[in-house]
C-alpha cells in the first residue's frame, strides 16, 4: 500500500474526487500552476486543466464567494485559503452566506462547499501564519468544521467533506503537513464527518485533542509514570462534536484534560468540559483541565513553542488531574 | 436619444532615466540633485547587502522567512525621499525596506520582525512608519484613515502607502480608494507592480492593461512610471504629494518594476518564471542604471563602488549584531501587551505559567504538596 505524508494524503484525495466527480473544482491563490504554498494541490493544474484548478486574483472574500455561486450552480467547489490568518476577508461570504443559505432558504439552496485551510503553529512561520481559529467556526451554525492529524484520515475525510451536502470546514494542521508517513490507500474509502477516534485505550484518565498536539500527547503519555493508563481521543472532527465517544470515555476514567492551539477561553475545550460535566457528572474524579493556548494574540515564533501546549505542559496538565 | 462619450481616460507614463541611463534633462528638472542621486545609490547597495545578508541568515536557520526586496530598491527609495521625513507618514507593506529606512526605522527592526520578535514593530517616538504589514492589502485603509486625520486637523502631512499588483485585487484596496476619493483624502498610494504575487501573474490580477487606470474609477489621479527609475519615482511621487498637501486629495502611482528574487525564500521561482524574463528584467535592475548613470556623469568609479560596498558590510553586520544580540523576550511580555490593564484572567494565566499547566488556580489539588511529599 502506498505511504503518504498529510500533504500527499490530500493531493492524493482531491485528484481522487476530481477524476470521481467532474463537478469538483479547485480554486484559490497559487493553487495552480505553482501547486499550492504548500504543494497541496501540486500536479491538479496539469491533469485537470485550468477551467478545474484555478489560479484566482488575490481576494480571499472573492474566493470564498465565488465558491458559494459555484456550488449554487451545481458545482463541488474545494477554495482554498492560502493560510488561517486570511479567512479574515473571507468571513463574511462564509459565516453570513454558506453559513446561512439552507436555512434562509428553507433548504430551497444549499452550499456544497468545502474550505481547505492550513492552519496552525510550529513551524516558524511569519505572522498570521500560526493561529487556531477552529472554536470561531464551531461557534457558526451551518458549518461543519474537521481537522484530520494523520494522513489516512486527512483522505478519508476530504472525500466525506466533498460529498457532505452541505459546508465544511477543512483544516489542515500545517506542522502535520510533512513530519511522517503512513499508508493511505489508493482505494475510495471515507471517514464520516462528526466521528472521532480512540488513538489509544487506557483506563484512568481521557485526553482529547485535534490536529498537531495529538503527537504532543502521545509524547506526555510516553513521559507519564508506568502506572498510569491514559486514554487519548482525536476528535478528528471539532463541528458536530462526536459527544459519545467522549462521554464514553469519561465515564469510563473519571478524569479528562482537554488540549488545543487556540486560546484557552472559548476555546473547544469549554465546550467539551461543559459536555463532558452534563454527561458524566457522577462519573467525575476531578474537574476537567484545559491545556490551551494563552488569552493573548498568537506570539511571534520566537515564543510560539511557550505558547502552544508542548508535551511537557500537557504532561503537567495531566498530573494535576491526576492528583484530585 | 443621444449615444455619446460621456466620460474618456488616459494613462500617463513617466520615465526620466531609461534602460540605457539616458536622462531626459526636462522632465528631470527639479528632481534629484547629483548628490541626492549618490545618496540614494549608497542606500540601494546597502538595501541590496541587507537583503543579501538575510538571505543567508534564512537560509542557515537564523531568521524566519523573509521576502527579498531586490530590483525594487528604486521604487522604495525614490518615493521615501520624496516624502517628508517626520511629518509624513510611511505605511508599507514588506518590501520597501529603503522607505522605511529613509523615514528613521532602525535597520535591524525588518531584521527582528522576520526572527518572530514583535520588538521588530515598536517603531520608536517620532518615527513616521507603520509596521510591516502581512495580510495583503489591509494598510492602504490605515493611511486613508490617518490622512483622514490629517485633514481634520489641517495639517500639511500626507499618507503615503505601498502594496503589491497582487493586493489590488483585494476588497479592502477598493474601498482604501474609495474613501480616499470620497473624503479627498491626502494620501497616496504608491503600487509596486513587480509583475507577480507569489505565483500569479500580473494578468490574472485585473483585465486591465494597467494597473494605474484604476485610479480613474476612484476619481483621482493616477500615472504609471518606471519604477526602476530614481527620478521618475521621486517626481510622481513629488507631485502626488504636493498635489495632497495643496488641498487636492489623493493621487495613485503605480511604479513598474520587478522582484528579481523569489517572493520569499520559502518561494522558488522557477518553477513558474520563465528564465528569459527574469533574465530581461535583470538588465534593468535599477543598481546597473544608476551606476552607470552616475559613472557618465563622472560621479562614480570602481573605487568609490568597491568602498560603498564595503561601508555597506560593514553596516549590514552591526545591523545583524543588532538583530541578534537582542536577549529573547518573555511569554510575560506577551501578556502585558494585550491591553493596557490585564483583566483577571489574562493576569492569572500570565502568573500560573510557571507553576501550572493550564493556568487556573495554581496546586487546587495540592499536586505541588504531593511532590513535595514524595521527594
Ligand atoms: C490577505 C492575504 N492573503 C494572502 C496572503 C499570502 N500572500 C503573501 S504575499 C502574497 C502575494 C502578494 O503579492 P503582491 O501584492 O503583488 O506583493 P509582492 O509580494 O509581489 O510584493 C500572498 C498571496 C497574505 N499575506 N494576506
Ligand atoms: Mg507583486
């Protein structure tokens, strides 16, 4: 079977579902001829034309908007925004338009859209370039919002985000993009959006994660003493929130630490620790923690691995829990 | 019914010093002085060296990415010179280092912005510059806005604002001009087509032949110039600006010029850049015109071009020594620069840093004690 990194595992899927669906179109800054920033969508341009993979103006609200009619008029547009920081001019066409178009329209015009978005720290990249911005578009009814950390699942749900009816979010964690290989198959298979997955079982304490911290985690719970056996969940998908596997879990532990990217308030963690005290009240040992970034603007590299949540500070995090 | 032109433009362009360092003696009347053209020479070398050195610091893990400015250093420096230093104000995007330079920035801030340190954006008291700008297109509304100010107050200062051909498609553009227009604004935008954004050429940006036509549609005046000519840069700026300062509002300069280097060194061009442009475009880097010039005209020889070179090493290393002498900020300092009084909460995750992981209140559970205990 063919082992691919995340950015080979998305190219891989996106040539897949175009070559599957000739509605699926490509568009947004360098994604043509250049093959992406990022090499994502390298060699599309050749094999599919340039009316399918299209180099636009430099105009992320254009994109985004030109992407709603696209998929008004029956086609699969797959937009991508170049990185995190630039959804900004892009907001408005997508939280007021693809957002809102099946319910203002009693489902008479849906939005089959699927947003690719590298986002994330860690990789020394200039400003802009390192946010986390996924709990602003969980907090938007009418979007669904993913981010896959592992190559297989990155195909697995792009191809479920293309064929989804309605919009997706599609986040790529940059730092992800090129640090290892898996086999992913060259065979159609995909991963329902909304499901998340058990990366490893354990009995005493859950940890849920999304995009690049899960190898954070997976490097605490290396660093953890013998005795402890930790749980750690990959949401996979942040929009729906796959509720049962996290309450199964916890109630299962009695403890659970929530870590992400992005700021600690507001951030997916309080969501998850409200879910998580609704459901599994009785079952708790401790209250939930939150390993997160800080309240302030995502610093500069020189301080982005102090403000990401490193394996050390989720290894602290899950003592603390630990000790109640 | 009548069916007749109601409305007609044209475009102008300006050249002084064309390919060949022929001076049209006319229109370059009342530009640069022999020695201001010196000045700014000096300043491309050095500009030239820097962008040299930071290359280098990149590519040896030193620095983070950085966009190289090379063959825009006429552009840059012209128009910076033609501003009033102190009193106008420079709103760049990132490459025109020369301006930036020419306005007072300490040279080795573009240097610490590109290492990821903030402290590269604290432009010091009295500095009429505004920090690199990352998201394109964005700034052209602050100096609209601060011309805006300008004007309130009857101040005889002018915005003067850079981008690329590549932020003119953006939304933000559109309305930084039309305000601009609408308010009579004195700003002036000052475009540097270098013929692409990243990838992308100028062509699939806009339809439009130029891009200083655009100017029309926002009801203000617009000319193209050869961006690599020092003196057709400073005399459409110089008229942008005391058009602005007479009262006569905005003006748009697109300058045509071209990024001899990658977009930034995470770029590489050649994998969409035809070799023999790059190559045409080469010739007319604007450090062969100016020397040549300067040497017809017995102001420049091998001598003064090899100690030039050497000053600007020499400067271009204190610059770097700067740059990386600096002791790394705090996390704490990110903290105390989110607002002017740090709410509660910031302020208990800024003082649990070290003792907790997530920033509540530090040891609720007593961990500390525990280890304590244990140890
Ligand atoms: C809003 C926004 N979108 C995308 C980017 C990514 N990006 C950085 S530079 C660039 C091209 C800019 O081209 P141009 O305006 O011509 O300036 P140049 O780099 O050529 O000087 C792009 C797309 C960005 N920084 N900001
Ligand atoms: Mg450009």
């Amino acid at each position: 079977m063919p082992e691919r990194n995340l950015v080979q595992a998305i190219n891989h899927a996106l040539a897949h579902e175009m070559e599957r669906d000739e509605r699926v179109v490509v568009l947004g800054e360098d994604v043509g001829f250049n093959g992406g920033v990022f090499r994502v969508t390298e060699g599309l341009q050749a094999r599919f034309g340039r009316d399918r993979v299209v180099d636009t103006p430099l105009a992320e609200s254009g994109i985004m908007g030109t992407a709603i009619g696209l998929a008004m008029a029956d086609m699969r547009p797959v937009p991508e925004i170049q990185f995190e920081g630039f959804l900004g001019p892009a907001y408005d066409q997508l939280v007021n338009h693809a957002a809102r178009y099946r319910t203002r329209t009693r489902s008479a015009i849906t939005i089959p859209l699927t947003v690719r978005v590298p986002v994330g720290g860690g990789i020394h990249a200039p400003e802009l370039h390192s946010d986390s911005p996924e709990a602003i578009y969980a907090h938007t009814p009418g979007l669904k919002v993913v981010m896959p950390s592992t190559p297989y699942d990155a195909k697995g749900l792009l191809l479920a985000a293309i064929r989804d009816p309605d919009p997706v979010l599609y986040f790529e964690p940059k730092r992800v993009y090129r640090s290892f290989k898996e086999e992913v198959p060259d065979e159609d298979y995909t991963i329902p959006i909304g499901q998340a997955k058990v990366v490893s079982e354990g009995t005493d304490i859950t940890v849920i994660t999304w995009g690049a911290p899960v190898f954070q985690c997976l490097a605490a719970m290396d660093a953890l003493p013998e005795d402890v056996s930790m749980e750690l969940i990959d949401l996979r998908t942040i929009y729906p929130i796959d509720m049962d596997t996290v309450i199964e879990s916890v109630r299962k532990t009695g403890r659970a630490v929530v870590v992400h990217e992005a700021p600690k308030t507001c951030g997916m963690g309080a969501e998850i620790s409200s879910i998580i005290q609704e459901h599994c009240f009785l079952h708790l040992e401790a209250p939930v923690q939150r390993v997160a970034g800080f309240d302030t603007v995502m610093p500069y590299y020189k301080l982005e691995l102090e403000y990401l949540p490193e394996a050390p500070r989720i290894e602290k995090g899950i003592m603390e829990c630990l000790a109640y | 019914m009548p069916r007749k032109t109601v409305f007609q433009a044209s475009v102008e362009f300006l050249q002084i010093l064309d390919e060949d360092a022929k001076l049209d003696a006319k229109l370059a009347k009342d530009t640069l002085t022999d020695d201001e053209v010196k000045f700014l020479y000096e300043q491309m070398i050095i500009n030239r060296q820097l962008d040299e050195i930071a290359f280098k610091l990149q590519r040896s893990g030193r620095m983070g990415t950085y966009p190289q400015n090379k063959g825009q250093e006429a552009a840059a420096l012209g128009s910076g010179f033609a501003a009033k230093k102190g009193s106008d104000y420079i709103v760049p995007c990132y490459r025109e280092n020369g301006s930036m330079f020419l306005h007072g920035l300490p040279m080795h801030y573009v240097l610490l912005h590109w290492m990821g340190d903030e402290r590269g954006n604290q432009i010091p008291d009295g500095v009429n510059v505004t920090p690199i700008a990352i998201p394109i297109g964005t700034q052209m509304l602050h100096a609209t806005g601060m011309a805006m100010a300008f004007k309130i107050r009857k101040e005889p200062r002018v915005a003067v604002t850079y981008f690329g051909d590549g932020a003119t498609s953006e939304g933000d553009f559109h309305e930084a001009m039309n305000f601009a227009g609408s308010f009579q604004a004195p700003v002036v935008f000052f475009c540097q087509n270098n013929q692409w954004a990243i990838s992308v050429p100028r062509e699939t940006q806009t339809n439009c032949e130029t891009i200083a036509q655009k100017s029309v549609a926002y009801g203000m005046p617009g000319i193209q110039c050869d961006g690599n000519d020092l003196f057709a840069v400073f005399r459409a700026t110089r008229e942008a600006l005391d058009r602005a300062r007479a009262g006569g509002g905005p003006s748009f300069i697109e300058a045509v010029t071209y990024r001899l280097a990658d977009h930034t060194t995470a770029d590489d061009a050649k994998r969409y850049r035809d070799p023999e442009e790059v190559e045409a475009w080469a010739s007319k880097d604007p450090i062969i015109r100016h020397r040549k010039y300067l040497e017809a005209k017995g102001l420049w020889d091998d001598a003064k071009q090899a100690e030039t070179e050497a000053r600007a090493k020499t400067i271009v290393q204190e610059i770097v020594r700067a740059a990386e002498g600096i002791e790394k900020p705090s996390v704490e300092e990110v903290f105390d620069s989110t607002f002017a009084e740090l709410p509660p909460e910031i302020r208990r995750q800024r003082d649990t840093l070290r003792t907790s992981s997530i920033g509540q209140e530090p040891d609720q559970a007593g961990l500390r004690a525990h280890e304590e205990a244990r140890a």
